[in-house]
C-alpha cells in the first residue's frame, strides 16, 4: 500500500466538499492534484490507495497515519510542513513500513516528536539528516520499538530546547550504533528507559550529556545486554531523585565508574532498587563510587 498526498482549494468560498465528491475526483498518484481548501482532514481509500488531503496552514499532524499497519512506503515529495507544529506518532505502528524519504520535509517548526516513530518495526534505516529539531521539546518514545533498525545517526539534530527523552530508544533490539555526538542535554529531566532493552547495543559514547537538571534514570540502561563498559565521568547527578532499575540486567557490564554519582536527592532506598540487579558479571572490586548509598545498594542487588 502506498499514500499520496493531495491538497485541494477551493474556489468557491462555503462550498461543502464531500467524501462522495472527492472520491469522483481523478487523482494523479504521482502529481500534485488541483488545489482545495477543506476544513478538516480527510483520508480516503481507493485503489488500495490512501489520499490525505490537508489545508495549507494546518499545524498538527499528530497521529496521522497512526496504525496504518499495511503501508509500506510513503511518498512525501509535495509535502508542505512549514507551518507545522505537531508530529506526535505522526507514523506510530506503522509497522509493514520500510522507507520514508524525509528530504523535502521541514521540520523548523516543530515542537513535538514524540512516538513518531513508535513500532515502526520494518524500518531497517532511516535517515534523518535533513529534520531541523531546534524547536522540538520532547522526543518521548520517539524510535520505541523500532526492533528493525540497526544504526541511528541523530549527530545533526539540535536539541537546545529538548525536555524530555525518556524511551527514546527502548526496545530498539536491533540497535547496534547511535549518534548522539551533538545532543544537547542541558534542559533535559527524564531520561527514563533512554536505552532500555536495546539488545544489540555493545558500546555508547555519551561523553558530550549534561545531565544537570535530570531528575529521573529509573532503567536508562536496564538490559543493554551486550555493554561491558558505559563511561559516565561527565554525569551530574545532583539533581536525580530516582535511579531504580538503571543497570539493571546489563549482563555483560564488568566495570563501572560512578565515583562522580552523588545521591543526595534520592530520598528513599526504593528509588535506588535493582540499581544492578541481574549484572552477574559487575565485581564490586570493579566498581568506583563515592556515595554511601550506592555501595548499600550494591551490596544488595550484587549479593555480596
């Protein structure tokens, strides 16, 4: 199944355009078709074929070809996304899709990338290099089950205004590399499931993370179950109130230093629980700390 994108206008002013009346129309698949203005959006089958007619300045595309599980390949050529504000799980569960070309797309505007991609489990590659991300707020769960993808390059995305990027990659199984090179962490709070359940992924540098203001790692790391090492010298802990679960089941993690880890603000022992739980190869001998209650979690989740 593939999509064609249509945007009509119309001449005449309160004229009423029906589905019946659209369905009429001869559609070219591969041009842009005459222009209407509709007041709402309307997606339409015909020949195995969806046309999804929007007005100029629409702002939000949340949701809109959210579980359309039959499309496979979607043709974005005539897009016009310029005043576009919102593409939250915009292809959420789309998931017989392999290629989006995103080259024609802007994205300046947008403020919200959330679950775009969510469960998008056929995409084996995406690339990103053209998205302008300078105004986008949250990518919460934005590649979530993306179990297909194997590399994700995001070393052009300008995240100076990013909050939030909890689940961002989880359960991507496949992940084996990402990018991060330019990602600007100041403003970020939840890192929560920020690479949980990524399978595949042996190695990540995130030497360049500011994590000042973060207030949550509850399972950042949890079953990332090929790394042996994660360099963590440049974490501020200062301000987490919960690391739960953040190492935990990391099988293969036979060092760790978290000498830097102050935990202050984590008030109570359940915020800290299964911090390594299941890290049968972590050695307490292996491990730098400084806090206190780190080492009482350890002693714990390590049964030492």
């Amino acid at each position: 199944m593939n999509i064609i994108f249509a945007k009509i206008i119309l001449e005449e002013e309160g004229r009423t355009i029906s589905k019946k009346d659209l369905i009429n129309e001869k559609f070219d698949c591969d041009i842009l078709v005459n222009e209407i203005k509709l007041s709402n959006n309307i997606k339409l089958n015909r020949d195995n074929q969806i046309i999804y007619i929007f007005k100029e300045k629409y702002s939000d595309l949340s949701d809109m070809f959210v579980n359309c599980s039959l499309l496979t390949s979607i043709k974005l050529s005539y897009f016009n996304t310029d005043n576009i504000t919102n593409m939250k799980s915009m292809f959420r569960e789309c998931t017989s899709l392999i290629s989006i070309n995103f080259s024609s797309f802007n994205t300046s505007n947008v403020s919200d990338m959330s679950h775009m991609f969510s469960c998008c489990s056929s995409l084996k590659s995406i690339d990103l290099s053209s998205f302008n991300t300078s105004n986008v707020t949250s990518m919460f769960q934005m590649f979530y089950q993306c179990i297909g993808l194997t590399s994700i390059d995001l070393s052009n995305f300008n995240t100076d205004n990013l909050t939030n990027v909890g689940g961002m990659f989880r359960n991507c199984y496949g992940l084996e590399s990402i990018n991060l090179s330019s990602f600007n962490t100041s403003k970020i709070f939840d890192m929560n499931d920020l690479f949980r359940d990524c399978w595949s992924l042996a190695s990540i540098d995130l030497s360049n993370f500011n994590t000042n203001n973060v207030k949550s790692m509850i399972f950042m790391f949890d079953s990332c179950i090929k790394i042996t090492s994660i360099n963590l010298s440049n974490f501020n802990t200062n301000n987490v109130e919960n690391m739960s679960f953040m190492f935990n089941n990391c099988r293969e993690l036979i060092s760790l230093d978290i000498s830097n880890f102050n935990c202050d603000n984590i008030k109570t022992a359940d915020k800290m629980k299964n911090m390594f739980s299941y890290s049968n190869k972590l050695k307490i001998e292996n491990i730098k700390y400084k806090d206190f209650k780190i080492r009482g979690q350890m002693i714990i989740d390590l049964k030492i």
